[in-house]
C-alpha cells in the first residue's frame, strides 16, 4: 500500500504518480518515498494495462525540494549493512539506492512524462530528470535547480550525469558549482524541460505526450546516436578548458577547503565520458566520501537544520501567546537604524524613525528610498513601503508603539538619555530593545523602569543584507521581553540566536579576537599580506586587517578605552594595542577617511595595503613565521573565546555558537561553525594546542577548565547538548 506516492491508472493506460509525502509541507526525498517509487517502477515494467506513467506532485507548495536532510542516514544508510563489507563500501551501496532506482525509472521500456507543478530542487529535480518528458509550470516564481552544494554536499541522484548531457558540460558547471536556480524559461532554454504549459494543464499535456509516444520510453543518452551537447574528452577545447577553469575558479572561492565543489568536478569529468551507468556508480562513488566526511554533516546541520529551528523558534519561551509587532520605534536615523527601519517596513510594520533633527531623520528615510530604486521595486511597491516609515524628532509621536528599538552612539549617557525619554511617553510596559554591540544590557537596563522588558536586539550592518539578529538576555529580563524580540525578528525574516549578557555579548566579543590576532602579528613584524591572506585561505570572509578597516580604527581605539575605564584595574589590553593607537595618533581611521591599513583611492580603483604600514607599526621579522602558524593563530584565538563563551553561560546552546558564528561575522562556513569546528577537531586535541600556543603566545590561548574537562570525558559540545535534551 503507498502512502507517499499514490496511484492511479486512468483509461489510457497511464499510471498516475502523484507523490504527496504525510506529514510534510513540502515533498521531500524519504525512505516512503523511495519505497513507493521501486513499487511503482516494477508495476510499470511488469504490467501490461500499464502503457506509460506520469509523475507529478499532490502538493500545492511545489513538486519536491530534494532529499529530507534531517534523515540522511535514514534514506542513504548509516555505514551498516552487510558485515562483510566495509563501512564505505556499504554507504556507497547505501547512497546508490536511490540512482539505481531513478536508472530503473528511466529504462522500465514505457514513456514517462513529469508534470513539474512548482519548485523543484536537488532531489526533487533529479526526479524530474530521470523522467523521459518534462512539463512545467508557466510560473515565473517556480525555482528549478541543484542547490546541494550550498550546504555541503553536492548532487548525488543523477543530477552530476544527467545535466550536462542536456545542457552541455560548461554551462551544466555553473549550475552545479554555484547551486545556481533556474526559472521554467530558462530551463526550456538550456532543454532542461521540454514544455512550459499553464500549471491547470500540465498533468493534461505530460499525459498527451505519453499517450501519442508510446515507443520514447528511451532517454537521448541511451540512444546510439547521442552526443554530448559541446562535446567531451581531451579531443574537445571547450571541454579541457571547462575543468582547468573549473579548478582554479574553487581554489580562489574557496581555497580547496570545500569538499563537495572538487567532487562536482571529479564526478562530471571522469562520467561525462562513461556509459551512464557507471557515470552513475562513479557520482555514487564520490557522493559517497562526501557523505562520510564530516564537513557535510556539520555544515547541514548549521546552515540548514540549525537554520530552520532557530527560524521556526526554537529559543522562544513556551506558553506565551505570541505577540507579532505592529508599530516599532527607531531611536536613531544613522545608517542601522536606518535599515532596521527599511527591513521592519518591508515586513509590513509602522516604523517612527526618531533623530535629533528632522534633516537626520528624513535622511534614514531616504536610506530605503534609495535602495529600493536599485532593486528597481515598482513605484506603487516603493511608495506603500515608505508610507510605513514616519521621520520625526518629537518623541510624542513614540506613543503607540508596541516596540522600541535603539541604535544611537555607544555612549551610556546619550543611551540612557534617549531611554528615558522614551519611557515618558510611551510607559515601561512597553519593551524596549538596544542594538548596542558591546555595552552590556543589564547596565543600560538601569535607565528604564521595568528591565523585565528590557532586552538586547543587536543587529549587523548592513541590516538590510545580513541575516542574523542577536538577542541578549539582560539580568532581569523577563520572557515575554524574550518572545517578543523572537517575534519582530521572525516577522523581518532574519535568524536569531539567543545569549545572555557579557561585555560583547558572543558576536563582538569572539569576532574582534579574529581582529585583535591580527593586530598581535602585525605588531609582532609579520608581513601584513601574509595575515591577510591567510586569513582569507583560513575560510574567513576577509582578512583581520581589512575587517578592521570595515569597522573603523578609530571606533576600535574608542572600544577599548571605553572598556577600560569600565574595567579599571582588570582590563587587560591585547597584544595589538599599540598597533592601533599608533594608527590613530596618524588620523587613519580605515574606510571611511580612504586611510587605514590599506589605501583607497579617491579614483574608486582597488584599495591596496599602506606601503608603509609594516615599518610605521612594527619592525619587520627577520623570520616570518609559516601560513600554517598564522592560520591556527587565527582561528583557535576565536575558539578558545567561544568555548569560553559557553563555559560562562553566555551561551546556552552549541547552535546558537556556530549560527551566530557563521552568520553574524562570517566564521569559515565549511566547518560548520567553531564548536561544530571543535568537535570535529576533537576536544583533546583542541586543548593539546591551546596549550602549546598558550606556552609561546600568552595567556589569551589558556584552555578553559570546560575544555579540559570535556577532553578529559571525551565529550564534544553537540553530545553534551543531545544529552541535556533527552535527560
């Protein structure tokens, strides 16, 4: 009996397959699924009645959106199987299943024909193309395309085989490489589909081809006469320069440290010129050591099911009714208030956007008519959005609004002056947000009446293109605060993730080590383009040097004063200090004056490092030390201090470490995050060279007692969180 793919045989010998798995919004690859489909593939071939099939879904939401990630070893098994084997040989065994079946669908000897109601990615177009006709929608929205190596992997059901023998090898590259969507035109054009018909007629006219093509029950490849569209082999220009191109394209992007992309390549090149059927094992193959290399399951778990669940609120308090925003206050019109208010009226939200003067305040407002002309949004779309945002220095005009936000200077006086003023109008049982990056809550909760409904809501610049939102716990705040911040980031469609209260909070505290490392090699004489290229080849978005620029030099001296005067005789300056207090004393601020460790020419061409920089900071090292020395500086100096995040209770969950890593300032993707990084690593080893870097580099790489204790119980941070979660 199906119960994910029904179905039915109509008077013309075609077999309905409508696939509507229970249970999910959206159709995805399961072992039902699978199932199903071998049972319908032997009744195609098997009985007679039967002339053709038609493949569609009995979902509204789309066609099928590829493999259940959160069941991989449920659908391409866990290394088990037959004892006889090896744990690889039963994983490929394992992960070939599914090829083996979409092989089977394609030569049961019968026509068959999809009906592509709407998106269909990864698995879910592989399907399709195991198919001998494909129909889709007319809808400009529907997405088709191979997005797997986004979280890692990469497309192990055909898609490696099958796509470049439609389209051609270099443009099939570029979709897969890149996880690279395509409308239904842009499919017809490249022969990904045949057909694009209105979506009321596709199941009619899939049904039609297979009724008047009773003997195209055959793919073009497995025709005699089939050749690949450019052709393929050493003998062809094209295809030799496509794989050259290929090689050097994933070694700049990603410096050789993603797995899956050097597999794409591998899996194309040696099955583009095989037979499709050992093309198919050769992906299975390849597909296979993806899958048993660590690096795919600890970047889906972060960037897909970690995602969702911190989307879908996983951190938000339990039995409170939710409470949507409907009307925001801005305190402060600069560039992120300004684009807290573009993001919060996109969503449909009132925004009161409140600076000092009304020439401020209309030039926050501009910051979204601006940027929507570039997106080039309709002009009725633009003026409904600007309609919500409300420029104003009157804090009378505050009143009604069911959230504040505020984003002015990261001074405590002006912060808790605009706090108060705020309360007069608008009460204290209404919550209030800071977007403060540094100050820690509890204190700048002092200034409002009820901290239970003070909260911290950080943002990151540009709001309007970053994806993540910090929410911080003071002391006293209170859950319905908590829910409410969870709320308005779910209403802006960003990804939160949840800390408590520190100087830094997570994000800027654990960030600015990856800055500060740098510091302490350039004022140790390294080379500064060593530093920033290492960086870069670490993973990191971009070098420590340049980051700093980004930020502001002058805003990191102005942090570190601030932090001292708080701390006193417990603040411990960093190696780098001098560094940027000598940058400082030269008026170099970084980007934003076109001087700082690199210059930016007043002509727009690329910016370069300061000639000068090395012999105005530091003396140069007579021995400059290896890429490999600096790399692990670099990123075990961001370790220790998420570890020490977690050992303080700043952090809760190792998710919303490796969320807020990723996301909120670029932590090497590949990994998964840091303490999916340090799991991987190993505890013990983590601690082994913490220690050694701790004897020759200072303290600042002491392992904390957490870490030791966990290498000492050969725990790893997601086994302790599972753990925690089934007590």
């Amino acid at each position: 009996m199906t119960t994910a793919i029904h179905q039915s045989l109509d008077a013309d010998g075609i077999l309905l397959l409508t696939i509507d798995v229970p249970g999910q919004t959206m159709n995805v690859i399961t072992p039902e699924v699978n199932a199903d489909l071998a049972a319908a593939v032997a009744r195609i071939k098997s009985d007679d009645a039967v002339k053709g099939a038609v493949l569609t879904s009995g979902k509204a939401s789309g066609f099928m959106a590829g493999a259940d990630l959160k069941g991989m070893a449920a659908i391409f098994g866990d290394g088990g199987g037959d004892p006889a084997k090896s744990k690889m040989a039963n994983l490929f065994d394992g992960v070939y299943a599914l090829n083996k079946q979409l092989r089977e669908l394609e030569t049961c000897g019968k026509p068959v024909a999809v009906a592509i109601n709407g998106l269909a990615l990864g698995g879910g177009l592989e399907f399709t193309l195991a198919c001998h006709y494909r129909v889709c929608a007319d809808n400009p929205k529907i997405v088709l395309g191979l997005p797997e190596v986004l979280v890692g992997l990469f497309p192990g059901g055909g898609g490696t085989q099958r796509l470049p023998r439609l389209m051609g090898v270099q443009p099939a590259l570029m979709y897969l490489m890149q996880g690279k969507n395509m409308s239904p035109q842009e499919a017809l054009g490249l022969k990904v589909v045949h057909e694009v018909a209105p979506l009321a007629e596709i199941v009619d006219r899939a049904k039609a081809w297979v009724k008047a093509n009773p003997t195209k029950g055959v793919q073009p490849w497995d025709e005699k006469s089939f050749r690949f569209p450019g052709g393929v082999g050493m003998a062809s220009p094209s295809f030799a320069q496509s794989f050259m191109a290929g090689t050097a394209v994933v070694g700049k992007q990603t410096s050789f440290n993603m797995n899956a992309p050097l597999a794409i390549l591998s899996a194309v090149y040696e099955g583009s010129q095989l037979p499709m059927d050992t093309a198919l094992r050769v992906e299975s193959k390849y597909f296979a050591k993806i899958v048993a290399d660590p690096q795919a399951g600890n970047m889906i778990r972060s960037l897909f099911i970690s995602k969702q669940a911190a989307e879908k609120g996983a951190r938000r308090p339990k039995n409170i009714a939710p409470m949507p925003p409907k009307k925001i206050g801005m305190l402060g019109a600069g560039l992120m208030g300004a684009g807290v208010a573009m993001v919060s009226a996109q969503a449909g939200i009132e925004v009161v956007l409140l600076d000092r003067s009304q020439a401020d305040a209309d030039k926050g407002k501009q910051y979204t008519a601006d940027r929507l002309a570039k997106k080039r949004t309709s002009p009725e779309k633009t003026a409904e959005i600007l309609g919500r945002i409300h420029p104003t220095t009157d804090y009378a005009d505050l009143k009604g609004c069911d959230l504040i936000i505020e984003a002015v200077f990261e001074d405590r006086a002006i912060k808790a002056d605009v706090t108060k003023k705020t309360e007069a109008v608008v009460g204290p049982d209404t919550f209030f947000g800071s977007n403060t990056s540094t100050l820690p809550i509890t204190g700048l909760a002092e200034a409002w009446s009820k901290p239970e409904n003070f909260i911290g809501i950080h943002f990151f610049s540009p709001v309007e293109k970053m994806p993540l939102v910090e929410i911080i716990v003071g002391k006293k705040t209170g859950p319905e605060a908590i829910a409410k911040a969870l709320d308005y980031v779910a209403a802006i469609r960003k990804t939160p993730i949840v800390v408590n209260d520190s100087r830094g909070f997570y994000t800027s505290r654990c960030f600015g080590t990856y800055i500060q490392e740098g510091l302490a090699l350039l004022g140790e004489g390294t080379v500064p383009a060593l530093i920033e290229n290492v960086g870069k080849q670490a993973g990191m978005p971009v070098g420590p040097l340049a980051v700093n620029d980004e930020v502001g030099l002058d805003l990191s001296y102005k942090v570190a004063k601030a932090t001292k005067a708080d701390l006193g005789d417990a603040y411990k300056g960093g190696p780098g200090e001098t560094v940027i207090e000598k940058m400082n004393e030269l008026g170099r601020f970084g980007r934003k004056n076109g001087k700082g460790f690199y210059v930016y020419p007043e002509d727009g061409s690329k910016k370069y490092i300061w000639p000068d920089l090395l012999a105005t900071v530091a003396n140069a090292a007579d021995d400059q030390p290896g890429a490999a020395a600096v790399k692990e500086r670099l990123m075990f100096r961001q370790l220790v201090e998420c570890a020490r995040c977690f050992e303080e209770g700043v952090l809760e969950t190792p998710e919303d470490g490796d969320l807020g890593a990723i996301f909120g300032w670029g932590f090497a993707p590949f990994t998964g995050g840091p303490f999916s990084m340090m799991d991987t690593i190993g505890i013990a080893n983590v601690v082994a060279t913490l220690d050694r870097l701790a004897q020759r580099h200072g303290e600042r790489f002491n392992a904390p007692k957490l870490l030791r204790d966990m290498a000492a119980a050969g725990e790893t941070f997601y086994g302790r969180a599972a753990a925690k979660k089934a007590a």
